[in-house]
C-alpha cells in the first residue's frame, strides 16, 4: 500500500514525505521493509490548473517489483507520498521497531485537516523545531463548518444558513465529532460529521471537503473546510433557510473581522495546494 490517505490527517496533504528511521535492523530477523521503485509516478494529478486538485487512480498492476533497502538501525528512508511499500513479517520474537515520520509542505495543508496539537507539544521542541507544528492550541475543536461555493465564470458564490437562535448568517454545519473513537491518528478529521450536518441541514451530500482554516470561538476551536460545485446554483435544497451571497455581500452582512469572510479569502489563496479529503468511511473509495 501507500500512505496517501484521503481521511487521515497525517496522509491527505498534496506534498509530503515519509521518513523512516528504524530502531532496528529492518531484516529477515525482524522484518525488511520493502518498497517499490518508481510507484510514486502511479497516481498523477488529473488538472494541475484546477483550484482543488484530483488524482487518478494508482493502478497496481504496474508497480515495479519490491526491493529491501536493507535499512539497518540508525538508518535513514526518505520517500515520496505516494510510494509503495510493504512490510513482511520476520522470525523474532521482538518487535520490529522504527520511528515513522510525515512532514507535509507549509504550502500544501491535510485535507482533512492538521492533527490538534497543543502548546506542550509545541513547546517540547527547540526554537527550530517549533515551525513543524503549523498548527496548535489548547481549546477543543468543538464546531466544523464548511464553505459551500458555486464557481461561476462571473462571480462566485458562497451558501449560508440563517441561526435563527443567534439571529445571524452562518456557514452550514455545527458542533462536530470525531469520526472513528480509539483511533488516535485520525483525531481532528472531522469530514464526516460535515458530510451528516450538512445532510441533515440542507439535505446536500458533499462528496468531498479540503480543510481550510482553525478559527478561534469563545468556547473552542471551529475548524472550517471548503467545498466547490458549478452544479449547486441549480439545485433546490430541501431543508433550511438559506442564501447564496457573493464575497462582498458576506463582507457586508458579517463585517470584515468575522472568521467566514477570512474564510473565503483563504480558501482562494492561490499559494496554498489543495487536495480532496475524504471521510474515514469513505477511505475504500478514496479516488472514486
């Protein structure tokens, strides 16, 4: 398999690499870690012009035959995202162990959304170190909202939900959860419980979101995706009072020191590479 995942924080960035540095001899004894070379060029970017960017499927009939690095302990494995690799198991009685890292470009965000770190894990690093932790706080991640765009030649637009309890324009979406309990990996992957708010606000399946932003509240952390269709401005949604406004109007309704307004402007930063997040439920039909 490779480690590009769709779901997972640490997997759906568009540019990272993995670094492995084994604890001990990865041989026969306590099993070789096996790669194939050039596998990372099986998965291309389908429309590397497109705002979000999609991948083709990897087709496994053409990986290249797997070598052993024959990785000792001490050692140092840097591979692309996209590499395969596999791991057989060897005859010792031990584990087998190693430190795995992922490091994705600054450029390039999870698309499912940064792992929470907080300021212990920040500050248990140098000065230098610090700037591997792109994101941290102390607060829960306790909403997830998402940024509904309809791109159209002219000007885009962007969907919001009247909250009749606050009596303000609001992005769809609500108090959020993590998908998959005990699975300590996928903590702050919150697409799927997007996918059933919006569902159960607007009665809209969003088949994919890409991470955009952390935006601060009083009570915690609101962690806000993105997500664009042409298709949405001729569709009647069911449920909900809702509104499509343009960048200017959300600025006039909301003013310019809301979260949506900056929301938006990040979602159309053209420095930033995007790719489509998945939910942990969707992870077998990652590129479908």
């Amino acid at each position: 398999h490779c480690d590009y995942k769709r779901w997972r924080p640490v997997g759906s960035s568009m540019n990272w690499v993995f670094a492995i540095m084994p604890l001990t001899d990865f041989d026969k004894v306590y099993g070789p870690f096996m790669v194939s070379p050039g596998s990372h060029k099986l998965a291309q970017v389908i429309d590397e012009d497109a705002h979000i960017l999609d991948l083709t499927r990897p087709d496994t009939k053409e990986l290249a035959p797997f070598i052993d690095p024959e990785l000792n302990a001490g050692d140092l494995l840097i591979t692309n995202q996209h590499t395969w690799h596999s791991a057989p198991a060897g005859t010792a009685t031990d584990d087998r162990c190693g430190i795995f890292h992922k490091y994705c470009a600054i450029n390039a965000p999870p698309s499912a959304g940064y792992y929470p770190y907080n300021s212990a894990a920040l500050n248990s690093l140098s000065d230098a170190g610090k700037r591997l932790i792109p994101v941290c706080f102390d607060k829960p991640i306790t909403t997830t909202r998402l940024v509904i765009e309809c791109p159209s030649d002219g000007e885009s637009k962007y969907l919001l939900v009247h909250d009749d309890e606050n009596d303000r324009w609001e992005l769809p979406g609500g108090e959020g959860w993590e998908e998959e309990e005990g699975v300590g990996w996928d903590i702050g992957a919150r697409v799927a419980s997007l996918q059933d708010l919006t569902g159960t606000q607007l009665g809209l399946e969003v088949p994919w979101m890409s991470y955009i932003e952390d935006a601060e509240k009083a009570d915690g952390i609101c962690r806000v995706y993105g997500y664009s269709d042409t298709s949405l401005g001729s569709q009647q949604l069911i449920n909900g009072r809702y509104d499509w406004f343009t960048k200017d109007r959300v600025r006039q309704v909301l003013g310019d020191d809301d979260y949506i307004p900056h929301a938006i402007h990040t979602w159309h930063r053209e420095d930033i590479i995007r790719g489509k997040g998945k939910a942990c439920r969707q992870s077998k039909e990652q590129f479908d």
